[in-house]
C-alpha cells in the first residue's frame, strides 16, 4: 500500500488530515529536518559573526544565499537528507553533509567545516524541537484555543441574562444564570492559558556534555556559554537551559505538558457539561442537509462533537502524561530513549486541534432552547426553600431552616401555589410575606 490519508496508520494523519495539516511543517519528518537545516545554518552564520580565526574571510554577502537553504527547503531537499541518512544511518549527520554540499554549490566548501563545529547531534535536536514547539504552538495551537476562548466569553455575554436549574449531585439546586456557568470554564481556562504561555521553551546548547569541551579546547579564548546563550535566547528566540548534560533536561517540556493537560481537562469537563445539556434539551442542534445522527433511527441529532472532543482529549492527556513523567528521567548523561518519544510530540498536539475544532463546530451547531430552561425552572419551586429560610433568619423567624425542610420533604410537589400558601402561614410581617412571595427559581440567581 502506498501512504495516503486512507492508509495511514494514525487518524491524525489518516482521517483527521483535513484538520491536522497545519501543524505537519512543525512536527512530521520534514519538519523536524527542516528545523535542524535552519539551526545548523544559524549556528554557522554565528560562527562567521564572531568570527572565528578560519572564518574571517567568509563573504558577509552570501549570508543571503546561505539561509535560502533552510527558507527555500523542499521535500525534495528532505528527500535528499533521507537518502543520505540510508549511508550514514545518522539522520543529524546526513544534514551536516546535506548542507556541506549545498556549502560546496556556493563556493565555500572551505569554510564547510565549520558546519557543525563542536556539536553533538543533541545540540541541534534541543534547539530544532523546543523551536518548533514554540512556533507550532504559537502559530496553530494558541490562535486554535484562543477562538474558542473568545467564542465562551462571547456566549457567557449573549446569555447572562437566562436564568437556569443548577444541578448539584444531579440534583435541583439553586438556580444560577447559563452565562455565569459558561463564564467559569472562560475563567478556567484564562488562568490555565496564561500559565501555559508563561512557560519558556526550553533548549540544551552545550557540546557532547554540556560543558562546550570542543569549543574551549579549539578557541580558550573565547566565551563560549556567553555565544551559546546569545544563539540560542537572541537569535533562535528560545531558552538556554544554563546546566545541562548531553541532553536537555525536559523539566519545562513536563511543565509545558503538564499546563495543556489541564488546559484539556476543563475542556472534557466543559464537553460532557454541553452533552448533559444536550440531553436535558437545554440545547437543540442545527441539523445540516444531508447528515445523518444513525444508522438505525433517523430522528437522533447526536451530540459527536462534544464526544469527539472528549475522546481527542484524552488521547492527548495520555501522551502528554508520559511525556511528563518520562522525558525529564535520563540515565547518567544521556541514554536515548527520549529520542523516540519526542519523536511524538506532535501526536498529542494534532489530537487536541482535532478536539478544539470539533468543539468549534460544536458550539456553532448549540441552539438555545429557553422553554426547556423555563419548565425545568417552573418545575423545581422547592429550590426557592433556601431563599426563603435565609430571610427567615434574618428577621429571627424560629428554626426556619427545619421549617422548609418540613414543607420540601413532603411527598407532595412542590409548587409556586404550595410555596405561597406556606408563607401565607408564616408569623411574619406583611412586608416581608410580600418579599418572600417575589422570589421565585427565575429570580433567585445571585449576583
């Protein structure tokens, strides 16, 4: 079989292409050859703007066409690399050869060994995933988050004036007001957001052990932490984590993983929180021509997207969960087993846009249907109980809340004729019988 969206192993890159796709320059094979290709070519152009003794003659000109390599890179050229690595059986070192020929096309295959000088292949694979982490995620995932974001701050608005049941333990309770109750999980996932972005991308710049041994022993000279911090914080615009070993330590990749976990969790919790209101009926569901809810009963408007998203979501907490516990765990100064989980990193990511967008569509198809809130309110006088027995006490009625527990666990139903008839009993002022007798489940929301 040849590979295509029908062939492919993973939905994320089978069914779900459609919705996927923009994140594969950041996290497919080619994306992570691309971004090696641009870090080794930075990291050379540094080398020439120290310079370095051997670099001095370099051509400033030709900056220009040096980067092209990397801003101009083709699937062709990561063929190219691919085939290369078939002999080397190292993918870092067939870019270093990659672009050791492009190098010898421009005239400076002199210069072409310092492609790569007093690296270890960590260097490039530190600073080419933080990278694409950071601009995938700034790029897709945040804009992607941020519009549902903005859609539940806009709902919160659009319905804060609807009156609604609160269920506590599934069961009546005080009845609250829909916008309040959208706005928490706005609230939620601000916080959560903030603190995600607030987390720096992290990368190892440093030589076979962190200690830039090749460097210092080539140029003493030289401060080379002060050149690794200015490559990696100036010019990549990522993080140089100071004390590394071969490899970087992850501890913010958790913290990053970890912060979208949670991020994840508001959202299972908002999806299910939709699908019950779904079915209460809170909510009908634009029906699209043509779409069919099942195969076997033709008047189901299935909540899917809701599910989808859920089910999205907790594929993604299941990866990002090991790649917090596992990737900041290495033996000694590296073993390699994080090599093929970053591999993946793009897995959870792709499986969140994939729940962020059915939940975008989700939310689009939502219809309110105010007269199921309406009954479900005129149907559930009792949760007026707390109201009242609370003014009670204000005006030091005897035992009030005994009083309306007497009246609310009564077999009978409770209803706003009931409610009133009991206040009428009551050894209170006019006064306050006529503000107990103005609450009611559609008033008595708060603040």
């Amino acid at each position: 079989m040849s590979l295509n969206t029908l062939t492919a192993i993973s939905p994320v890159d089978g069914r779900y292409r459609r919705h996927t796709e923009s994140l594969a320059p950041f996290f497919s094979e080619f994306g992570l050859i691309h971004y090696r290709v641009r870090v080794e070519i930075e990291y050379f152009i540094a080398l020439c703007q120290i310079p370095l003794p051997q670099l001095e003659g370099f051509d400033p000109s030709l900056i220009p066409a040096v980067r092209k390599i990397y801003e101009n890179f083709s699937e062709e050229d990561a063929q190219a690399i691919k085939e290369i690595e078939k002999t080397t059986n190292h993918d870092v070192k067939a870019v270093e050869y990659f672009i050791k020929e492009k190098f010898a096309k421009l005239g400076i295959a002199e210069q072409s060994e310092f492609v790569h000088f007093g690296l270890t292949s960590q260097d490039i694979n530190n600073t080419s995933i933080p990278l694409s982490l950071k601009e995938g995620s700034e790029q897709v995932i945040f804009p992607t988050l941020q519009l549902i974001l903005d859609t539940l701050n806009k709902l919160s608005e659009d319905w804060k004036d609807i009156s609604m049941l609160a269920k506590t333990h599934g069961q009546p309770a005080s009845p609250t007001r829909l916008g309040k109750e959208i706005a928490v999980f706005a609230e939620r996932l601000q916080v959560q957001f903030d603190q995600l972005k607030d987390i720096p991308f992290s990368a190892k710049f440093g030589g076979a052990t962190g200690n830039f041994n090749a460097h210092h022993v080539a140029y003493k000279e030289h401060d080379w932490v002060a050149f690794g911090n200015h490559f990696v914080n100036d010019i990549l615009g990522i993080h140089r984590s100071q004390k590394t070993t071969q490899i970087e330590h992850y501890d913010n990749l958790a913290a990053y993983s970890d912060a979208m976990k949670r991020i994840n969790t508001i959202l299972i919790d908002f999806s299910r929180d939709i699908w019950t209101y779904v079915m209460m009926e809170y909510f009908k569901q634009k029906i699209k021509e043509g779409e069919v809810g099942s195969s076997a009963m033709p008047h189901k408007v299935n909540p899917i997207d809701f599910e989808n998203a859920e089910g999205n979501l907790g594929v993604a907490n299941a990866l990002l969960e090991h790649f917090a516990a596992k990737l900041p765990i290495s033996r000694l100064q590296r073993d390699l087993t994080d090599s093929t989980v970053l591999r993946n990193i793009g897995v959870p990511l792709a499986h969140v846009l994939i729940a962020l967008k059915s939940l975008e569509k989700g939310i689009g198809k939502l219809q309110l249907n105010e007269a199921a809130i309406q009954r479900d309110l005129e149907e559930n006088w009792a949760v007026v109980a707390e109201a009242i027995q609370t003014v009670l006490r204000r005006e030091g009625f005897p035992k009030p809340y005994e009083a309306l527990k007497a009246l609310t666990r009564k077999n009978e139903k409770i209803t706003e004729k009931s409610i009133k008839e009991f206040i009428e009993t009551l050894d209170v002022s006019d006064k306050v019988k006529y503000e107990l007798k103005a609450i009611s489940p559609f008033n008595y929301t708060g603040v």
